[in-house]
C-alpha cells in the first residue's frame, strides 16, 4: 500500500466525502512546518494531536494530518510566506468542497479552514485553521466569549516549535470527543496545571455542560 493509500484509511473524517475526489493526505511533521514557517512575521502554533503530542513530549498515535493555527488577521502574510504551495479553502466549511486560495483574497468568518500541498500533483501535508482575535486577545471562533491573551494562547517545545496550549487544544476536541480525543485527554492531563484545568472546565460548561471531561476538571474549576 501506498503512503498515500494508507493516509485516506487514517485522516478521512471530512464531510464523509470520499479522499479519492479531494486527494489524499501525507502529513507533515511539526519540523518540517517550522521549516517552512521559520521566516514567519507572524505567531502561529501547531494544533491537533500534534500540539498534544509535544506538550507531552512523546508519540500518541498515528494522525492523518497535521494542523497549524494561524490568526486570520495575519492571513495576507500566511499567503505570502506560502505563495508557492496550492491553497485551497473548504467552501462551504465541513461539507467536502474545497476552491483554490487566492492570491489577495481576504477569507472571512465562517471560511477558515486552508488545505495545503506543496503542488497540485503533491499529496495534501499542512491544514491551516484561521482563528480570530480582538487586540491582544485570542477569540474563540466557535464560541467568541472564549477568550485568553495571544501570550497565553501557546507553548514552545524544547525543540523551539510552538504549539497550541493543550487547554486550549483540548477545548476544541470537546465538542465532539472521538477516541483519539479521550487519548489525547488522558495523556495530557495530568500536565495541566490548576489554572489550565479551570480555564478548560469553564470553557468546556459554555459548550458541553454535561461533558464527561467535567468530572476530572471540576475539583479546580472556578464556581
């Protein structure tokens, strides 16, 4: 089998469309996004089970992509730092459709999901999610009364590659928690510390009230 084969059995979740119509996926690895990202004007962290894994410090599992969270206010700097890689954004956003990037467009709310690959014939490696921001605070997309200041928004990894606060990371998994989001929880929590905990049970009751993650986060909430 393929590389490429076998990344359609890994990554397919999207829009239960079939990866033989968008292509299939041969992640990157968290080095070489910080390879290409190493002139960037601009934060960026890796997210996903990436983030995870380097919070821990460690290989989980296996992935079928690899996310880089990027702000959408700096999207003109992303396109140009990546001018010579295919873009294509998910247009509707979940709903298996993608439509090139183009140069000098502005994606706005709700686009902000971004396929990347080196060329059309490459296999895709990079999907960029565009987050929002008010001044010096991260805004959640999703939910925008989830806010924390950019400065708290990630982590560097000995390594020197930043990655997504797995607080924040693991807010994201839980609106839909599939297996590979309890390993994540489970391999990550006990590295929270008290304040991580408590931003993540109050960011969690906004979305999940009921949420199962609630009961190993709650001793350090805020109430």
């Amino acid at each position: 089998m393929s590389a490429c084969a076998s990344a359609r059995l890994v990554h397919w979740e999207y829009g239960r469309v079939s990866a033989d119509v968008l292509g299939c996926w041969v992640p990157d690895r968290p080095e070489d996004v910080a390879e290409v990202f190493a002139k960037a004007d601009f934060p960026w962290w890796i997210a996903g089970g990436y983030a995870i894994e380097l919070a821990v410090g460690r290989g989980l599992r296996a992935h079928g992509d690899l996310d880089v969270l990027v702000l959408r206010r700096d999207q003109a700097l992303l396109h140009e730092l990546l001018a010579d890689w295919d873009l294509h954004v998910a247009d509707p956003p979940g709903q298996g459709e993608l439509r090139p990037w183009r140069p000098g467009e502005v994606l706005r709310p709700p686009l902000h999901d971004i396929w990347c690959r080196r060329t059309s014939k490459a296999p895709w490696s990079v999907q960029l999610m565009l987050d929002e921001a008010e001044g010096t605070q991260w805004v959640s997309r999703r939910t925008p009364e989830i806010r924390l200041p950019i400065d708290q928004l990630g982590r560097t990894s000995e390594a020197g590659i930043p990655y997504l606060a797995p607080e924040v990371q693991l807010f994201y998994k839980a609106k839909a928690t599939r297996d590979k989001d309890e390993t994540d929880f489970e391999a990550v929590l006990p590295l929270l510390d008290a304040p991580a905990r408590a931003w993540l049970a109050d960011a969690i009751k906004v979305i999940a009230p009921n949420h199962p993650w609630l009961r190993r986060l709650l001793p350090v909430s805020r109430t």
